[in-house]
C-alpha cells in the first residue's frame, strides 16, 4: 500500500524546486547576456582595418600589366582618367553616378560602372576598356558594325556600348535583339541611337558566328 502524501507538501516542494530552476536559468541567462553585451561593446570600440594613406594597385589593363598609386576612396574612372601613366580616356566620364552607362568597363569580362567601383577592387584582375577592343588596326567586329551602321552620333556613350554589347556578345554571339537590349539596359544614348545602335550588335554578332565557323 502506497503512502498518500499531504497535497500541500507536495504543492510546496513542487514550488521550491520550480524556484530553484528558475532562478539557475535566470543567472545562466544574466551572465550569458553580460557576456553577449561586453563582446559587442568591444567590437564597436574596436578600431577597424582601413587602407590609409596611398596604396598602389597592379592589375592588366587591355592585357598589360599596370599599376596606379591613389588614396583608397578613388574610383577606378578616376584612376584611369587622372593618375594612370599616360591617362587612359577610353571609359568617358559623363555623369559619374553609374547613371548613364558611358564609363562602362569590363573587369574579368564582366561589364560594370567603372564610376561607381573602387581601384582598389581590380588589385590582380583584368580591365578592358574600348581602346583594347581592337586588335592592332583591326576593328573589333561590334566596333566595325557600329561605324558601319553609324551607330553614334556625339561618341560620349559610344564606349560605354561598345563595352556592354561586346560582353553580350562574348557570351553568346547569337543574342536576340531583346536580349542585346537587355545587356544595354543601364547605357544611355541621348542623341537616340538606340535602333543604330542595336541594329550593329545583330550585325557584329552574325559577323562572330561567321567567324566562329570559319575557324573550325
């Protein structure tokens, strides 16, 4: 026969060990929340790592090696415009605010603003610009269809296209026209070349598989 407890006994232990645990979680709690409190204090004082001064940065440009020495806020348009040796033009300063489209570059073939990204971040990579489309006096295929279909009128955003169709076409030299002006969303032509304009990128892209053929 089992011994019948007094209920309020029971009640009372029950209570006292409901306290005991609370209380432990409590201070685990409290020194856990202290802890957490003391690192995220440290790493807001913390002093972070931050180039300082004038860092020089190696990387190819147009398939040569190059450098450029400038303070880490500079952009890369800056660094080619103002402090390569000699300037390089070729990517066009217009509105400086990644905008219009009329620096673009592309950087390990990838085309971007070159307004809008740091020198520092192509430290070992590969920077192509209009001026190395052509190969010696050999126009690049978008390059001979963009004169051929007079595919510019004041030349400032001309660049800038000739960098984001030549990535499209790289890519896949049978791009559809929607496809091309999906490529050249971010360019902007205010002279309204645009039917000139991607009129010669279906031309120079006919003009790669051509070649693309020719060479099997």
């Amino acid at each position: 026969m089992k011994p019948v407890q007094d209920p309020e006994a029971a009640n009372q232990r029950l209570s006292r060990r409901s306290f005991l645990k609370g209380a432990g979680g409590a201070a685990a709690g409290s020194v856990l929340a202290t802890e957490m409190a003391q690192a995220a204090s440290e790493a807001h004082t913390a002093e972070p790592e931050v180039l300082k001064g004038v860092v020089q940065v190696s990387f190819h440009l147009n398939g040569q090696p190059t450098s450029v020495q400038v303070e880490p806020r500079t952009t890369l348009l800056s660094a080619l415009r103002n402090h390569h040796n000699p300037p390089h033009t070729a990517a066009k300063s217009v509105c400086e605010q990644g905008n219009c489209g009329a620096c673009t570059v592309l950087i390990d073939d990838q085309p971007v603003v070159s307004c809008l990204t740091l020198a520092v971040r192509v430290e070992g990579r590969h920077v192509r610009t209009a001026a190395g489309l052509a190969q010696g006096d050999q126009l690049s295929p978008v390059q001979e269809a963009m004169c051929a279909d007079d595919a510019l009128m004041c030349g400032f955003c001309t660049p800038g296209f000739a960098m984001s169709v030549t990535a499209c076409l790289e890519k896949n030299p049978a791009a559809s026209e929607e496809e091309v002006r999906r490529a050249c969303s971010g360019n902007l032509c205010r002279c309204g070349t645009y039917p000139h304009i991607f009129s010669a990128a279906l031309k120079a892209g006919r003009a790669m598989l051509q070649a693309q053929k020719g060479g099997k």
